[in-house]
C-alpha cells in the first residue's frame, strides 16, 4: 500500500530520467547554473545530459518568467536565481524520490 508515501519503492539512481534542462539566454548566471548542476549530478553519482533551452517561446511554455531556471523531468525546480550545487542536488534528490 503507497499511502501518504508508506510502502512506495525508492528510486536508484540507474532507475531515474535524464531529463534536465537549463532555461536562459547563455548568459553568465546560466552557465553558472548549468555548471552548478553539473557539479551535483556529479555528487548524486548521475551521468545526465543537460539541454540548455535559449528559446524564448519554449522557455515560456515551461511558465518561467525569469531565468535561468532549472527544470528536471519536466518540474521547474529553480526561476529567477542561480542555485549553488549543494541546493541543485537536494532538489534533484527530492524531484526524483532518491534515498
């Protein structure tokens, strides 16, 4: 029984999605992020490929309205502001049900 989380299987890392994608025009709080990111899949062992998305019209499907933003597996995790890695890789541990 899975209710309220009780009896849910855990995710392995091998069991998750690589869908990450940084939102933004290229600029340096972009790259940061990516980069940020990319330090913390590196802490969370994830070999995943990240997408940056400089395109306006699909950053705004996405509803950001400011970037850069961080999205994984479809959810904006972060809009706005650029994360430090520490921060990126408890929100991916959590978007993702990882022990």
């Amino acid at each position: 029984m899975a209710l309220f989380g009780f009896g849910k299987k855990q995710k392995t890392v091998e069991e998750v999605s690589s869908d990450i994608k940084i939102l933004g025009s290229g600029c340096a709080a972009c790259n940061a992020l990516e980069e940020h990111t990319r330090k913390a899949l590196e802490s969370l062992g994830q070999d995943s490929a990240i997408e940056h998305v400089t395109d306006f019209a699909k950053i705004a499907e996405f509803g950001v309205m400011a970037t850069p933003a961080l999205v994984v597996d479809q959810k904006v995790l972060v809009s706005g502001r650029v994360a430090d890695a520490q921060e990126v890789a408890q929100l991916i541990r959590k978007a993702r049900g990882l022990s």
